[in-house]
C-alpha cells in the first residue's frame, strides 16, 4: 500500500544507503584491522639462528677452533649476519678459560636483550659440550618481520 505523501520509494532508498553504508564500513575496518597488524618474530628468528649456529658446531666439531668457520659450516649468509638486524657470538671455553670467541652482527644486543622492552631485540642462549669445549652460545633478532 503506497503513502499518500509520496515517501515509500525515498524511504527504501535511505533504509539501503544506510544499510550499505554500514556493510561497507564493517569490510573496510576489519581489512584495515587485518593488514595494518605486524608480525614478531624475533624470539623465533633467534632460536632458529640458535639452532642453525649449533648444528653447524655438531656437525663438523671443533678439531680445530682456530680454522673453524662458523658460515660455511652453518650455511650463515655473512651479509644477513652484519645487517644490523641479527647476532650471534659463540665462547669456546675449555676448563674455564675462553679459547676463541666468535661474534658477529650487532653487539649491542648482548645488553638489550636482557632488557624489558617492545622494541628491543630478543635472544636465545644456551651451553653445548662438543669434543671437550664448554661452547657458550648467544642469538638475538631484532628483526620485526613484514606487514602482512
């Protein structure tokens, strides 16, 4: 039944834009949401970097740690190392007393990691025992990874 004033065909009309207002809103503000989220992954960044340092340990020992390369036995890209963004020191000690140190990266990190902070980098640490050698290793990442 039509209104005798004339507003049936304006109301339907407003009662959609608003409607279609609100949907497209609702789309807009959830991809926003969704694309403007960053991902951290520098704990994970740094125990991978752990891992991959202490494979390459294990793999090929250290018969002799002052010819011992740390990048091709590890498959470390050496440009990804000094970045800016990655750490990494390794201590070979040997009852006590340190017999090589190997560092690369930002050394920085070995003091910012034990630091509370959202922007500071995050680390990974721990002890082997290969062919004698008390082997201290340290791994931060302050890389944030990319917007999704």
């Amino acid at each position: 039944m039509f209104n005798k004033k004339g507003y049936t065909d304006v109301s339907d009309t407003i009662f959609f834009v608003i409607t279609f207002a609100i949907v497209a809103l609702t789309i807009g503000v959830s991809i926003h949401l969704f694309y403007a989220t960053q991902v951290d992954i520098r704990a994970q960044e740094a125990k991978i970097l752990y891992g991959n340092v202490v494979e390459g340990i294990f793999e090929n020992g250290l018969t002799d740690i002052n010819g011992f390369d740390i990048y091709a036995n590890a498959n470390i890209d050496k440009s990804v190392a000094k970045n800016g963004d990655f750490y990494f020191e390794i201590d070979i000690r040997k009852d006590g007393v340190s017999k090589r140190q190997i560092f690369e990266g930002n050394r920085e990190f070995k003091v910012s990691c034990d630091l509370p902070g959202p922007k500071l980098p995050k680390c990974y640490s721990g002890n082997i025992f290969v062919g004698g050698y008390d082997v201290f290793v340290i791994a931060g990442s302050n890389s944030f990874g990319r917007k999704i």
